[in-house]
C-alpha cells in the first residue's frame, strides 16, 4: 500500500467509524447507515483511481444566509436537535469527501468525524463504544501522519490535481504502525490519568437523554400477553451482585426481584389503581431509607447495574431497607411499588440496595404502607365479570377449605397437575382469554397463570394481586454476579394472609428454555463480565469512586511505609542490630560492593561508543581500503 493509498483508506475509515458511532447510537436506522457507509466507501474507490474529488461547486459551499436559516429550519420542523446536528454533519462531511478544493480539507473531514463520535459518546453507553473509541483514536493517529507526510510532499494548499499524484511510489508502514502504536498507548495513559483525577460535575441544562429500549410489561397498564412478548428478547437488563459485608455471595433461590404490582383486572387488562404513598429527595451517596429491620444480619447489599431501558421501576429483591442510586427522587405507591420520579435521568442506572432476603416466600407484612379502610381490602378482591364455568372452579377448589392459607395452598396445588408451560398465546373468539386457559387449553405463560389464580383467589375472598418482575437469572461465576435477561420476565401472585402479609405464590410451572445453568460460553461471559466492569468504572465513575482510589493509595502507602520501618527493625527475631560484633565487617563490605560497582560503571560508560559513531568509522574504514581517504577537515 502507498502513501497516497494509505492516506485516502484511512482519511475515509475514520468517517466510517464516525458515521458508525451514530448508528449505534441509534441516531440513523440500519438501512440509512449502511446506504451512508456503502456511498463512502464508494468514494474511497473512485478516489483511489482519481476519479474523485471533484471541483467545489458554488451551489454546494454552504454560504452564510444558509447558516442562517439552519435555527428557523430547526424551530418550524421541529426537529431533535442532536438529529439535526447528526443529519447536517453528515451532509457536511460527505459533500466534503467529494468536493474538494485542497488538501487543508481533509482536516475539516477529520474535525467532522471527531463531532460524530462525541454525538456517538452521549447515546452510546456499552463497552463497544470503548471499542470503536480505541481504534478512531489509532486511525486518527495514523490519518495524521500520513497527512502531515503528505503536506511535507505537496503543501497544505495544494489543489487536488497535485496531491493525488504525491505518494505513490512511497511506503513507511513499519516506521508508522510502530511510532503510532507507542503514541497511542503513551496517550491513552495520560487519558486514563486525566479520567481518574479530573472532578466529577453534574451537567445541568447540557444533560441529554440517550436512546432507551421500549419494555413492555411494567407500565401501570399492561394487557395480558405484554410479559410474554418479552421473555423472547434476550437483551440484559440489569446485572446484580450481592454482598454481604465486603464478601459476595449467592442469595438462595428462587429470587423474585418486584417490579409493579397490578390490582385491578377488567378481562382484559391489567393496571395498578394505587396512588403515591411517598415521595422523597434522594442524596446520592446517602441513600433512602424505606423500612426498618430488626434483623441486621439478615441484612445483604445488592448493587445493581440498569441496561438503558425505558422504565422508572426499581427492582427489589427482599423487604428493602435503603434504596440508593443515580437519580435524585423516589417514591413508593399503595402497592409498594418504587418508582424513581426524575423527569430526565439518562442511560444506565446503579442502584445500591440494603435490603432484609430471610423470609424468601412473604413481601411485606403489612396490608398497605399506610392502612386505609376504604382501600383494603376491596381493591384486591375486585373483579369483572366471570364466567359461570371459573366460579364453579374456585367453588370447587376451596369447598372444604377454612382459612385464607388453605385456600391460596388449594388453588396453587390445582396448577400443579394438568397444566403445561408455553409461549404460544393462542386464544379462542368463544371464549375468554382465561377461560379458554383454564378448560380448553391448560398451557400458557406465567401471566396467564399468575392472571387465573389471583381471580380465582378474589372468588375465594382472598384478597390478592399480580406482579410483574423478574425472577431465574443467569449466574456468571466469573464476576459472581446475576445476569438477567428480558426473557427472565416473570408474573407471579402475592396474596394476603392474616398474620403473615402478602406471601408469594408461583403458580406457573419451570419455564424449560431457563435455569440457574450456564448456557452461555466462556468467552460470553467473560464480555459480559467486561460489560459489567464498563458500567461500574467508566459510565458510573462518579466522585465517590475518586474518593476510594485516592483512600485505597493513602492506605497503600501507609502500609509499605509500615513494612519498610518494621523490615529496618531488627529487634525482634534478629536481636539488636547495634550490639552485632560483626556490624562494622558488614558495613565494609557493602562500602566495597558499592565502589566496584560504581567503577565498573564508569569503565562501561567509557567503552561504550554511540551506535551513529561505531557506523561512520567502520565507513571510514571501508572507504581506506578502497583507497579514499576524508581529510578531517571535509
């Protein structure tokens, strides 16, 4: 490859990865980024046969009243502004690559490709941001070189029909992969340095909202099926790991961490009619208190790593007793649902959540966060009307049946035999979506499960509700840490027991596509592990980790000052160092060891001749024997 080829690849990979950023940011779709990086790539190749770049047209430059009426375009089409921004760039910078009037204008495409990778920053929050990062900054090293080799053969203001013909018959590889390789790592080492030290700040008005996945399921209405259509998709959507103390463990299973609690179902849909209980400022770094335990050592830390997804919902594993996080307002409803209340919190949350996980089968104790008589219980013993066939049912089930606790054991022991587990979400015109579950079909998700005992439930007069959340999860015992997917989506029932509060109940059999094995490889997990590890100290490097690096060196160093003080301190298990008879016999020894050494030094030194020198008189050597002597003074 020549100078001028290498040149022209790398000036246009450098766009590409530019545009790529934007895609990934999910700014440009997938047909228009690969229509964007196939005409690049096109120009790349009429470019290399000098074809392009073509003479600047007048009508192409972009003149002032244009820049003018860019705000008014902007306003009237109402437009998102970082779109905008990306669509005009984008523009600029490919007109740029096919109009060209001197070589200068490479640089302007390079200023443009850096402004679509800091777009690119905002949205994209996973480690393949940091991947494509690393190889624009080499590419943009190498493009930089091989322009300023350029430059030196053709001038900065040379005009196309010059620099096309610079370069190529040259070639530096070896020279330019090594120098730039060892710029790059010297670079990102004081990048790294600068990233550690330089103090975290809020970014007020300039923050912006990055892409956010839709996720059906947990809004306050969900229609029956919308979990189901979930647990298809393999996206991750929080990564947790649990502590006790500063030792991780493994929490026993099944773990069900609670999304939203859903109390009033019409046949159809199913939506939560319970209002804010509570609404509280958090102070990142302090936390919130929600409960009080009086178990402390029950007490585990979850730490908790939020993909970039469309919901406010704070998943809770156990009776939580603080909640703290990246947002700045949380509150909890009637059906002790919490929620954070920002109205912009962009990309990936962390949550830290203390919460109290001994009594795995039971949520919270009481009925309501503040008891109301008008409430509870009617609100979970509401129904539409049921069929004749579903009220036979329950009667059945519970005949014989006096408490609450044997009623809701009844009903659950009753899909434990009969029923199958399925994705397939076949309904019948007539028949009710339950119905036909109940008599017709006997197979369904965790939703229609979940939807058909806490109806059969409230015709017991047992006072019950739905819950979406998740449960299962994919353990990663390289991190040991849980990874859960959007397919580990899960409904379940929490009924109310006198004397004991709400206490779960699973009536859906084992989904067979999930389980606590590995599935995944090796190497998936590894990246999944380093995905984890991107979030934690690179998208959520905040102050505070700043505060325990700065504390983790202090300590550090007070540690190896400690060991070098007790290593010079010989009065323990060597005696007094002072009253050794062979003290000055040492001392003399090691004054001779250090002469030698210093005398072997200075005689390497003197021996040592530069490699320059060592050429240039074996040169003058060569050329004596032919017969040519250089007078000293030439």
């Amino acid at each position: 490859m020549t100078l001028r080829v290498g040149f022209t690849v790398f000036s246009y990979l450098l766009a590409g990865i530019g545009l790529g950023c934007l895609y990934l940011g999910e700014i440009y779709p997938l047909p228009l980024a690969v229509l964007l990086l196939s005409g690049l790539a096109l120009c790349m190749v009429l470019e290399i046969r000098k074809v392009l770049p073509l003479s600047p047209l007048s009508h192409v430059q972009v003149p002032k009243w244009t820049l003018l009426a860019l705000p008014m375009i902007f306003v009237l089409f109402d437009i998102p502004l970082l779109d905008f921004v990306s669509g005009f760039l984008t523009f600029i910078l490919i007109t740029r690559f096919i109009f060209k009037s001197e070589l200068n204008d490479y640089l302007f495409g390079y200023l443009l490709s850096i402004a679509c990778l800091l777009i690119g920053a905002i949205y994209v929050r996973d480690i393949i941001f940091g991947v494509m990062f690393l190889g624009f900054f080499l590419v943009l090293c190498w493009s930089l070189i091989l322009y300023n080799m350029m430059v030196e053969r053709a001038g900065s203001h040379s005009p196309p029909e010059v620099f096309l013909n610079v370069g190529e018959r040259e070639s530096s590889w070896t020279a330019l992969i090594g120098l730039s390789s060892g710029l790059v790592v010297v670079s990102l080492l004081f990048t790294v340095l600068i990233f550690l030290s330089f103090p975290r700040i809020g970014l007020g008005l300039f923050k912006l909202d990055p892409r956010s996945q839709a996720m059906t399921g947990f809004s306050s209405t969900v229609r029956l099926g919308d979990v189901g259509q979930i647990k298809q998709n393999e996206a991750v959507v929080m990564r947790v790991e649990y502590y006790r103390g500063s030792n991780k463990v493994m929490p026993k299973m099944p773990i069900y961490w609670r999304g939203i609690a859903l109390d009033h179902y019409n046949g159809l849909l199913w939506s939560s009619r319970a209002k804010t209980d509570w609404n509280s400022r958090n102070r990142p770094g302090d936390g919130t208190p929600v409960f009080s335990s009086r178990r402390q050592s029950d007490l585990v830390r979850q730490e908790v790593f939020m993909e970039s997804f469309d919901t406010n919902l704070v998943f809770t594993h156990g009776l939580p007793y603080l909640v703290d996080g990246t947002f700045t307002q949380i509150q909890m409803d009637e059906n002790y649902t919490l929620r954070t209340a920002d109205r912009r919190n962009p990309g990936p949350k962390k949550f830290t959540l203390i919460s109290d996980i001994s009594r795995p089968e039971a949520s919270y104790t009481e009925p309501m966060p503040h008891m109301n008589q008008r409430v509870f219980p009617h609100r979970y013993l509401q129904l539409p009307p049921v069929d004749a066939k579903i009220k036979h049912l329950a009667s059945r089930i519970v005949r014989d049946m006096q408490s609450p606790a044997e009623k809701a054991q009844g009903i659950l022991e009753h899909f434990q035999t009969g029923f199958d587990y399925s994705l397939e979400m076949k309904t019948s015109p007539h028949e009710s979506a339950l119905e036909h579950f109940l008599f017709t079909r006997k197979a369904g998700h965790c939703e229609y499960f979940a939807s058909a005992m806490v109806v059969l439930l409230r015709l017991a007069g047992v006072p019950s509700r739905m819950v979406n959340g998740f449960t299962s999860g994919e353990w990663n015992e390289m991190g040991e840490y849980f990874i859960i997917r959007q397919k580990h989506a899960h409904s379940w029932v929490e009924a109310f027991l006198p004397g004991r509060g709400w206490v779960i109940f699973d009536p859906t059999p084992p989904d067979p596509g999930l389980g606590l094995e590995n599935r995944s490889s090796q190497l998936a997990r590894a990246l999944d592990l380093m995905r984890l590890n991107w979030q934690r100290y690179v998208i959520k490097y905040s102050l505070g980790d700043q505060l325990e690096i700065l504390s983790f060196f202090k300590r550090s160093g007070r540690e190896m000052i400690g060991h070098a003080k007790s290593f010079g301190n010989f009065d323990g298990a060597f005696g007094s160092f002072k009253d050794q008879p062979w003290r000055p016999w040492l001392a003399f020894l090691a004054a001779v060891v250090a002469l030698l050494s210093l005398r072997h030094v200075r005689i390497k030194g003197k021996a040592a001749t530069p490699a320059a020198a060592a050429l240039y008189m074996d040169l003058l050597r060569r050329l004596h024997k032919k017969g040519l002597d250089k007078p000293p003074s030439q």
